[in-house]
C-alpha cells in the first residue's frame, strides 16, 4: 500500500498577525497577505517544489488561498477549497488584541484562558467545536493522497485543534503547539493511525 502524507501548512503572515501586539481575526476578517506574508508564501512553495503532490487543499478564507496558491501554481494544481477548514470563529472578539479583551473582558477572557474547550471564544466557537469540524475533513484529505502526498493550508487555531488530537494532548492545551506563518507540519498515515512525523518546521524561513 502506498504511504499517506499531508504536508500541513498555517496561512502567511497578515499585517493584523504582524500587528503589535497581533490582532484576532477568526473566520469573517478576510485579510490578504501582507507583502512578508507573500514571501513566506513563496518560500514555502519552493521548498515543496520539490515534492510531487496529489493535490493542494485550502481553507477559503484568502490569507490561506493565496499560500495555497503558490504552492499550487509550482505543480500545475488547481487549488481545491475547503470550506470546514475555515479558521475558529472568534465571535465578538474578532479585531481585537489578547491585551484589549484582558482589560475589556477580565471575566470572558480568564474563563479562555482557563477552559477554552468549555467556554471558548465569546459569541463564537470553543475549541472543541473547532476540533469536531476540522477533524474529519482532515482525516479524510489524509487517507485519500495515497498516490502521493498532498498540501493543507489552514490556520492557527485550525492545526492546533487538529494536531493535539493526533499528539494526544487535551484540546484545552491545543494553544501550547506552535503554528508559525507557512510552518509545515508532516503527518503520515501509518497502519491507519496519523503519526506526526514533524511540527512546525520553519527552517525554510530562517534564511
């Protein structure tokens, strides 16, 4: 049986990642990439130049589509949407900074920040929810590239709900994995069980 591999990709950068400090964007911010965001696109995309690819999937949201993009343009790929791949809806807090929502909304913002899979994000998603939409998608995108690998560009919250589930670790603790801007994440099929293989590399980004 031939092996199952997703290179598993967070979005470039934005100019409200950039922000200092960054700014929550959720699902219904639609932000392009900043012009440092294209460049980790670009870099990002040379590196898996190199890897012959099934396919090239992306969150709709457009920082995502527009990393997806050059790495789908590199192989000849159209670029297939995925819709539940859609970051976290952050609710009421979406355009604000973690130090605004702290000051804001004290007792909101120690409830996340204690039981984010419980009480998540005000008026939007917990991550449990995030967790149950994103998974079987993942899952499936993973168990069908068995002719060679494929490409998930997604985003923060998104790789983190999904990642802990594969690393064992509680979705209350989802937010200790780091997802950088166009870090890669290898995760292989083995034996039918997802092993990830590799997290959050960026040496591509160093120089």
């Amino acid at each position: 049986m031939s092996e199952r591999v997703m290179y598993l990709v967070r979005h470039g950068a934005t100019a409200n990642n950039l922000a200092s400090p960054p700014v929550l964007q959720g699902c219904n911010i639609d932000a392009p990439l900043s012009p440092a965001g294209y460049q980790q696109a670009e870099t990002v995309a040379e590196l898996l130049s190199h890897r012959r690819l099934t396919a090239v999937y992306s969150s709709p949201l457009q920082r995502a589509k527009q990393t997806a993009q050059a790495i789908a343009q590199r192989h000849g790929h159209s670029l297939i949407v995925m819709p539940d791949l859609r970051e976290a809806n952050v609710g009421r807090w979406e355009g604000r900074s973690w130090v605004d929502i702290a000051q804001e909304e004290p007792d909101a913002y120690q409830n996340f920040q204690r039981a984010p899979d419980i009480y998540g994000y005000a008026g939007g998603e917990n991550l449990i929810e995030v967790r149950d939409r994103v998974l079987p998608v993942m899952l499936r995108l993973l168990r069908e590239s068995h002719s060679a690998p494929c490409v998930v560009v997604a985003h923060n919250v998104v790789n983190r709900a999904f990642l802990a589930h594969l690393l064992k670790i509680p979705i209350a603790d989802a937010r200790s994995i780091a997802q950088s801007n166009c870090g890669v994440n290898i995760i292989r099929l083995q034996r039918d069980e997802p092993i990830v293989e590799t997290l959050n590399s960026t040496f591509h980004l160093s120089g």
